[in-house]
C-alpha cells in the first residue's frame, strides 16, 4: 500500500476527447507529484502541489493539460482534446519518509488514445 | 533528457545468483532513489541514498552511491522470480529545494527459474 490511490486505472479514448484523472492520498500530504511514462521509457515529471498551490509545470505540460489540487488533498489532471501521443501512463506521487525525501507513486493510470 | 542513465538495459540471470544494476547521472544530487516496477503497474520505492552517503542495505538490496563518478549500483542477493521487473534509478537536486525526479530509461531484470 502506497498510500496512493489512482482513479481510473485504464482509460481508453478517442482522439479529441477530453479525459480526467483522479488521485486520492490516503492521508494528508502537503507535496502532490504528477508524472507520466510511456512505454520503454522511465517517469518524467509534470507537475507538482505544495498543498493547493501548483508550484512547478514542466515544458511537457501543454496548455492541454490541466492540473489542480482543490483543498490541497486530492488532485485532478485533465487532459483536454486528446491526442495519440497522449497515450502513457499518468503516476501520482507523495512525498513522504522519516526525512520528507521518499517519493511513493501510486499505481497509476493508463490511457490510451485510438 | 534524463539525468540517470542505466546499465545494462536488460538483464537475465539464473534464480539464486546475484543481480547488479548500474546508474550514471550527470550534475550533482541530493539524494538517488531506486524503484522497481512491475509490468504495467506503478512504481515500487526500494531504497533512498542520500548524497553523504555511500552504502545502504536493505534486506538482500545493497545500493552503493559513488558522488565523485557520479553514479550508483542496486545488487539485489540470491535473486527470485518474483524480482523480475523493471529497476529506475532517479535523483533529485543538485539544489535544495529542487522538487522533481528525474529518472533513467530503466534496467529490465529477468530472473529465469
């Protein structure tokens, strides 16, 4: 148990469709992560929440992505009119540990653009 | 471009030997995270190394960390089935307060029964 719960974990869409995925820390955790990961490939980061406030966008990060974290508990990540190279897998991740520098991911959410 | 690079990028090993993994990076870090991941699941923390640190253990993993040549190996003893999977190193840093992971492409470990 990472202490991370996705929502959904496959997603299958058509292109231009827009999708939302969900992440729900099971216990409070002020610094949320979003990565994505595409086949063959390691984690690339995306964004990231101190509580509420999103404090850092990577460049990958279009103006077709949206992400927010109402309340600083649990975070959306909305991708509007999908694309083919959309397709990856979206981790949630917390930071946590005795010292605050662990990063737990969660199992992630897969999706696929036809 | 990723900051961690592993080596090899597949590995496949009789059960029982010993596996051992290798992770370049290029600028200096404050700590180097190694995980594990199973075929289209998420990704499992193993052991964090911080930056002064040269050795951890953790059950039958061993993480070394080298800040001078810049790298780091994962030996995983007495291997098993189970610890088939994907292995990624990723650091963070090199400035205090520098919030993401960046990671490598991953080292693919079979372990053949």
């Amino acid at each position: 148990d990472t202490g991370v719960s996705q929502n959904p974990r496959h997603k299958i869409t058509k292109r231009g469709q827009n999708v939302t995925f969900r992440c729900d820390p099971i216990s409070e955790h002020n610094r949320l992560y979003w990565y994505r990961q595409t086949l063959g490939q390691g984690p690339e980061f995306l964004t990231y929440f101190q509580n509420e406030a999103q404090l850092e966008k990577s460049r990958l990060l279009s103006d077709r992505f949206s992400a927010e974290r109402p309340k600083g508990s649990f975070s959306t990540l909305e991708i509007q009119r999908t694309e083919q190279g959309d397709s990856a897998m979206y981790l949630c991740a917390l930071r946590s540990g005795a010292s605050g520098n662990t990063i737990y991911f969660g199992e992630g959410s897969w999706l696929t653009v036809v | 471009s990723q900051q961690g690079e592993e080596d090899p990028q597949a590995l496949s090993i009789q059960e029982g030997e010993n596996a051992t993994m290798n992770c370049s990076y290029k600028t200096s870090i404050n700590n180097l995270q190694w995980y594990r991941q199973n075929s289209g699941r998420g990704l499992v923390h193993l052991i964090l190394i911080r930056s002064n640190e040269r050795e951890k253990h953790s059950g039958r993993l061993r993480v070394t960390l080298d800040t001078s040549k810049k790298s780091s190996s994962l030996l995983i003893t007495a291997s098993r089935a189970a610890d088939t999977a994907s292995y990624f190193c990723a650091t963070d840093g090199p400035n205090f307060g520098n919030e993401k992971l960046t990671f490598g492409t991953g080292t693919r470990l079979t372990i053949i029964p």
